[in-house]
C-alpha cells in the first residue's frame, strides 16, 4: 500500500480541483458526447472506455487526490487525449463543472454503501443528488448505478421509483455471468464477480 508521499501529485498540474468557494467552471462547456463517472476511484472504468470511444470525452471525479494520480498514471500510459478528471465532491463538481443538459451519460459504479443506518446520511444517492444528475443529463441521457450492495440498491431504488422524471429501463440483480462492461473494467467489478457475488443494477433514462 503506497504511502501518501509515495504520490506523484505533479500528475494533478491539469486536473481541475473544486471545492464550496470554486467558481463556476465551464471547462466542458463545448463538449458533447460527455460520459462522467461520480467516484471514479483509480480510474480503470472510465479509462478503458475513454480507449473504446476515441471520439467521446470522459470526465471522471473523485474526492481523493491520490486516487486521481493513479487514474493520471493511466491516461499517460495510454495517451489518452480525450478524458479529464475533477478532484471534489461529486455534487458540487457536476454544479460548478456542467452546464445543464449537457452530460450524455452518467455512471456511478460500486459507491461507498455505509451500511450502518446512522451513516446512511453520507451515502451518495439521495434526492439532491438525483436532482443535480437529472439537470445535467441531456433528455435521453442515462443514469447507470450498479453496486453489490442489496440494502443500498433497494434505498435508492426507492427513490428512483417515486420520481417520475425518469423512465427506468432497468432495475434489479445481474449475476456474475452478465458481462457488461463495467463488471470487467471496474476494479471492484472485476474482483467481485470473481468472487461470484451477485451486482443490482438500475438504469434510467432522463424523460
Ligand atoms: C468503492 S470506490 C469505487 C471506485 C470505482 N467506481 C470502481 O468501481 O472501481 C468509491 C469511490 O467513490 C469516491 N467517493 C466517495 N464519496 C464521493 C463524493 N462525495 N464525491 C466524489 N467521489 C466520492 C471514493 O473516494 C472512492 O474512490
């Protein structure tokens, strides 16, 4: 396990930070295309797809700076020109960061699920999230969560369901065998469908 000084955080010269007092910042004001990934933790989701898709662009944020090292440690070693990354808060970053209806797809993949009750205050998916998701994808733009977690796929299942903005195209468990992308290309992904667990899945469509 690298020790924090054990970072190259010069890798961070082009990465936008984002914090309460930032500005707003219309880094991708002219992009279309855009996937984002919220908690995109070492990078190796959004990286293999920003290698796939060579004509679309990638923002991938995250809270933690080392994290972003390693997720620019990837982007040298493939060349990678059409992905960006932004170290911050994910709903403060899709505020300061987006413009509305701007963001074709959003992906969140395997989120901290603080399975104790009085922690579920920090979980990520809550209604303001939604609503901050919701302005910023395009209409027809998708939401992806996926987690191995059951209690916090039925959470937030709850409060997908009672928001009509969305139309869910999908919502319920995929089994080890089901080989979408992000099972093989995230890292928790990878090394829980080794170890045959099952994934919850919810995908929806912005109306
Ligand atoms: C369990 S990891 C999953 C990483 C990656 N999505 C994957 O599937 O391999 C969760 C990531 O979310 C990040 N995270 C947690 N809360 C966040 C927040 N509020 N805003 C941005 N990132 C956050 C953490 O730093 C961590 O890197």
């Amino acid at each position: 396990m690298p020790r924090y000084n054990d970072y190259d955080f010069s890798l961070l010269e082009n990465v936008t930070i984002v914090n309460a007092d930032s500005p707003a910042n219309d880094i991708y004001k002219e992009e279309t295309l855009l996937t984002v990934e919220v908690g995109c933790g070492n990078g190796h989701f959004l990286t293999a797809q920003a290698a796939a898709h060579p004509d679309n662009t990638f923002c991938g944020i995250d809270l933690k700076s080392e994290r972003i090292v390693r997720c620019m440690q990837k982007v040298r070693a493939a060349a990678l020109e059409n992905i960006r990354f932004i170290v911050g808060d994910a709903m403060l970053a899709l505020d300061k960061c987006f413009a509305d209806g701007q963001i074709a797809r959003i992906y969140m993949t395997f989120p901290d699920p603080w399975p104790k009750k009085r922690h579920h205050k920090n979980r990520l998916f809550k209604p303001e999230f939604l609503d901050i998701v919701w302005n910023k994808l395009k209409v027809g733009g998708d939401f992806v969560f996926i987690t191995d977690h059951e209690e916090y796929f039925e959470w937030s299942k709850a409060f997908a369901e009672s928001d009509s903005r969305w139309d869910i195209t999908f919502c319920g468990a995929i089994g080890e065998n089901d080989d979408r992308e992000y099972l093989t290309q995230s890292l928790f992904g990878e090394k829980w469908k080794r170890e045959e667990r099952d994934f919850y899945l919810l995908e929806f469509t912005k109306k």
